[in-house]
C-alpha cells in the first residue's frame, strides 16, 4: 500500500468529522431524528411523510453551508473526475441504491455506527467494499 | 425551536462535511483508491464523527422522547436482508463512480459547478424511481 502522505489531512478531517458528529448529536438530541441524508431526501420525495419542514429546514442548513463558509473563507477544492455520463450512472446508483439499502454514508456510516446498529456495520462494510472495488477495476483494471 | 436545531444542525453538517474534505469528490475517490496513491483521511472523518456522535446516540436510545419534546425516532429493523445489502453494494458502487455520497452531493450543490447540478438531478431520478418501484409492489 502507497500512502499519499502529501495530500493526507488528519486534522481538518478529523475535525471535520467532529462536527459532523456534532451536527447529527444536535439532530437526534434536540428533534429526535438521525441526520442521514438520503432519508431525509427520500422522505420529502414521498407523498404524506411528516416532519416536513424539519427535513426541509436540515437539507436547506446543508444546502447554504458552502455559502456561509465562502463569506468568511475560499471554499475547498471541489474536484469532479467524471464527465456527465458518468455523473448520471453514479447519481442513479446512488439514490436507488441508498433508498433499497436505507440509508448512506451518514445514516449508516455515522449515526447507525454510533447506536451501533448491527444492521448499519453491515451496511457500511457493504457499501466500501463496493466502493473500493468499483475504483480498483475502473482505475486498475480498465485503466480509466 | 425544533426548526431551528433542524436549520442549525444541517448548518454544521455541511461546513464538517467542506472541513473534512468529504464534499471533493477527487479526494473520496483517493480515500477508495487503496490500490494507488492511497489518501487516508476520510477514515479519520469516520472516526471524529463517531467519537462525538455515540454519546449522545447511546443517550437517545434509551429516551422516548428528545430534548425538546419531540418524539425519538430511531430505526427499528433489526433483519439483515437482501435489500439492505444489495442496495447498500449498489450504492457502493456509484460512489465508487463518482466520488458522490447524498450529503455532498447536496453540500456541492450550489457552488456553481455544472457536475453537481447533473449528479443531483440523477440521484434525485434514481430515488423517484425506487419510490415508483415500492408502490407498484404494494399494489
């Protein structure tokens, strides 16, 4: 294995891991809802969900984030790798794959980790497993 | 007041998420890349989020109800079937594509950039379609 210790960021990664742990022990603390984001999308999509405007009101903080942090701050690089075929394939994989699988990198990720959901470890390994795989074949073995 | 934690909280989650490197998809798919110049840092955001997140969580599960009166709505399924885990893989799968989970993709979504716009309305199309799917099931 061949560690990219020039782009390696423990420290903002880490922090901005805490505040993503924060940000999700807000959402269940104060309104008793776990801040996956693929559910709270999914479930503002379906006719008759309720919480609606809390949903909306987390997806709209989400939404403004880059906003807030360009007033103050360059925002981060943003560096795409695919051209639009690519984005619609992933994007479709994506939404149905997070809505059959109840949830993603956040829902099962972070907070089912946390409540140490059997059910979100499972989940987890499934999706980075996939996710590992995809790259190596389109990296390595295709040369992409 | 519960909209405002709403509001607050989706604040914070899309600035950790910038902090992190989470919302750059090049840098997700250097974390996914373990065969190449591998970039380990998003595990350590994995490990900052669930540090600060399995109090407050472990707390949660033992509450009926939230700081503010509302009612705690955790996931009850306990089963391992074939949906979670094929649709977890499937979801593997696209990320692994584009560098994308839900919550960046929504994060990124108005930084002007072209990719985002396209990858959203797709995830958005594939969720629609799953939402089709289930109620031709039921019916």
């Amino acid at each position: 294995m061949n560690v990219d210790w020039l782009n390696f960021t423990p420290w903002s990664s880490l922090a901005g891991g805490a505040l993503i742990g924060l940000a999700a022990s807000l959402f269940v603390i104060a309104n008793g809802r776990i801040a996956g984001i693929s559910g709270l999308i999914g479930s503002l999509l379906q006719r008759g969900s309720e919480g609606v405007s809390e949903k909306a009101l987390f997806l709209l903080g989400l939404l403004i984030a880059p906003l807030l942090w360009a007033s103050f701050a360059t925002l981060p690089q943003i560096e795409f790798k695919n051209g639009w075929v690519g984005l619609i394939v992933a994007g479709v994989l994506v939404g149905i794959g997070t809505r059959y699988g109840s949830g993603c990198t956040s829902g099962h990720g972070v907070c089912g980790i946390s409540r140490l959901s059997p059910r979100s470890m499972v989940a987890t390994a499934c999706f980075m497993f996939s996710g590992f795989v995809t790259v190596f074949i389109l990296r390595h073995l295709l040369g992409g | 007041m519960t909209k405002l934690t709403a509001f607050i909280a989706g604040l914070l989650f899309g600035l950790g998420l910038l902090l992190a490197g989470m919302a750059n998809p090049g840098k997700v798919l250097a974390f996914l890349d373990l065969a190449g110049a591998w970039d380990p840092s998003l595990a350590l955001v994995m490990v900052g989020a669930i540090a600060v997140a399995i109090g407050p969580l472990t707390w949660a599960r033992r509450q009926s109800s939230s700081l503010l009166g509302r009612p705690m709505q955790l996931p009850i399924k306990r089963e391992l079937d074939p949906r979670l885990i094929g649709g977890s893989l499937l979801f593997g799968v696209g990320w692994g594509i584009a560098g994308i989970c839900p919550g960046p993709a929504v994060a990124i979504l108005l930084t002007g950039r072209w990719q985002a716009i396209v990858f959203m309305l797709s995830m958005l199309a594939g969720m629609v379609l799953f939402t089709a799917l289930e109620s031709r099931r039921s019916h």
